[in-house]
C-alpha cells in the first residue's frame, strides 16, 4: 500500500545538516512521490531535554561535524560556506515561518529556503529579527504586517506549540523525517526513508 | 591516485552498528579494493572525554536508536537479536583481540566476528572473560594461554593503548573508518567512504 499523506520534514534553522536536506527535498519529493511537509523547530528546547549540546560543542564530534558540513554539502553540490557565527538562536525565523505558512504554504517553504540561503552561502545572521523581516520581503511578504506579528504573543505561542508538537513526535535532531509514522534521523538517512517508502518498510 | 593502504575500521564491541559494519566488511572490502583493518576500542573513554552517553541512554535518542537497530539490521540482512543485557564493558574481548592479533591478525578478525555473533546473535553475555574465553576456543584459540594472557599486565597496557591511539586519531563512535587521515563515523557512512576512495576525494 503506497500512502498519499505528506512526509513530515523537521529541520533546524542553524542546522547544516537540515539545510542541505532542505536543498536536496524537491528532487526527493519527485524521486518518492510525496510532498514533504516542512516543519521548522528548535533545536535548544530539545537539547535541554536529552542532555545534548549543539555538535561543534561537543568535543571531537565537533572538530568531525565541521568537516563534516563542507564535505557533506561539496558530496551533494550545494553551495555552503560555514557561518562565522555558529549556531544561532532562531526563534524569529521559526515565528515568521509559521506566520507564512497560516497565510500560504507555499511561500513559507519559499521563505524557508531563503532564511537558509541568506545563513549558509550569504553569512547573513539570521538570529535577527530584522534580517528575518528583510529576507522575507524579498520574497514578497508584507514585511510591516510580519514585524508586527514577531512581536504578537498570539503568534509566539503558535510556535512554541510547533516545538512542543515536534518534540511529542520524538523529533531530537535536524532534519529529521517522518514518514506514516516511522522516523528517519538525519540527512544521511534519506536513502534509507526512500528505500522505505518505495517498498513499503521492511 | 589510488592507495592500496588498508583502511582503518575502528569499533566497539558492545556497538549493534559497528557489529552491522563488521558483517558487511567483506562486501564491502571487494567493493573499494582496500583492506579493513579491524581495531576494536572502548567508547566508555571516549564518553568520558566528549561528555556523550551510550545511545540507548539518551532521552528521546534512546527510543530512536533500539528502533533503529533492528531496522538497520533488517535492512542489511543481518541477523540481530537486540541483547537482554546492553550495553556492557568490554575490555576482556578488546584484550583478547590484541593479544591474538599480536600473534595472527586473521585469527583475531575470526575472533572479533564470532565475539559480535555471540553477543548480537546468541545474546551470550560477552562482558565475561569466560564467555571471551570459550569463544575463542571455539574458532581455534588457545584457551589457557588466552585465560594467563588476560591477567598480564603488558595486555592490559597494550589494549589501553590502542584505546587511546583510536581516541588521538580522533575517534568518537563506532563504527568509524579512517581512509588516508579522512574519517567516517557510522555504517550510514559506508556509502560516502565508498564514493570517497572511488573518486579520491572531493
């Protein structure tokens, strides 16, 4: 039995890992014949909970995992070059993210991979509020009307409840994929989810 | 330019993903044209040093992991039973490695796979030095000379240093693979180690 329902594809903003996904996900869509429902949520609450930190803070994981980055990204041809700041706080892409996508879908996937590329080819700090606004009106969104939404409670709670709902899903790393239940951890384990879903698990 | 240097195949012997590796070795080695050479270590260290915990442990992670492991296995075609007691210490196996290493390196890789398969497959406790013990017999070894070499103190010097050798080349998990100074870390790996040592390297 093939499914039709979406993939869920939870990713990091200041995750490498999720954005070369995020690069990789439309021929992977084409390639499974499912959509990928983009989920953005934060990596720090979820640390919190499992005792991790952020990889390059890990020792010697950390010396790996920024090689890792650049071998990754050259191994998929996607363009990356590792932010000077490294990681960031991303509340505000989340919040904005989520703000799209209550409107249109369609141009928060959009805003999405322009928050990624404006972080992982362009250095630009996407911590801030204001980058957030900036990136987002040149993808065409009312810029005033998403600032005035940052600072809505209305909305941040809208975003929490994404990261409380990804965690409830088990979701502990970017990106992580989940597909009719079954999750997939990692960039590296795309092949594994599209075998999957081509026979039907196993 | 192509080496004919062997690769380096780190791993532990309480790790289901270095046992998955080991059992795709063989393939594997015919595939790249290269020699695995087998060096098991301790991630107890290791975790000490990089502040990780066993998999299994890890909220969240832990959940994901034992699922993972009997799907990893499954779709390896490896046979796996998930052991009742894990994860346990293995310092009497690393030493019962090395020390028939020193004397013949094939008979310690035969050592090393029938170790995997008493513990992954029969679900033979082999924290024991007993189990260690009468495995070996069993592929061969010489029981009484293995039984006085576990309590001399050189084997125990020997084995903690090639402990720390794995930890100074910078390995962090298991399996981990070192091919000309560049390192993969997991079975998920293989297939970018494979395409590394094809092409020479991106």
């Amino acid at each position: 039995m093939t499914s039709q329902a979406p993939v869920d594809f939870y990713f990091e903003f200041s995750s490498p890992y999720g954005y070369i996904a995020s690069q990789l996900a439309e021929d992977f869509e084409n390639r499974i014949g499912r959509e990928l429902r983009w989920r953005p949520f934060l990596l720090g609450p979820v640390f919190k909970l499992t005792g991790q930190a952020p990889l390059v803070e890990v020792p010697m994981k950390g010396e790996y995992s920024k090689r890792d980055f650049l071998r990754s990204a050259r191994m998929h041809e996607v363009p990356y070059r590792h932010p000077a700041k490294f990681p960031i706080g991303t509340v505000a892409a989340l919040r904005a993210f989520y703000w799209v996508s209550d409107r249109d879908p369609a141009q928060a996937r959009k805003l999405a991979s322009a928050l990624y590329k404006a972080f992982f080819v362009d250095g630009i700090d996407i911590g801030a509020p204001q980058a957030v606004i900036d990136i987002a009106k040149d993808v065409g969104i009312d810029a005033a009307a998403l600032a005035a939404a940052l600072d809505d409670p209305a909305l941040k709670e809208r975003a929490k409840k994404e990261v409380e709902a990804a965690i409830a899903a088990g979701v502990f790393g970017s990106p992580f994929f989940i597909a009719d239940g079954e999750p997939f951890w990692g960039v590296d384990r795309m092949p594994m989810l599209e075998k999957w879903i081509r026979t039907g698990g196993w």
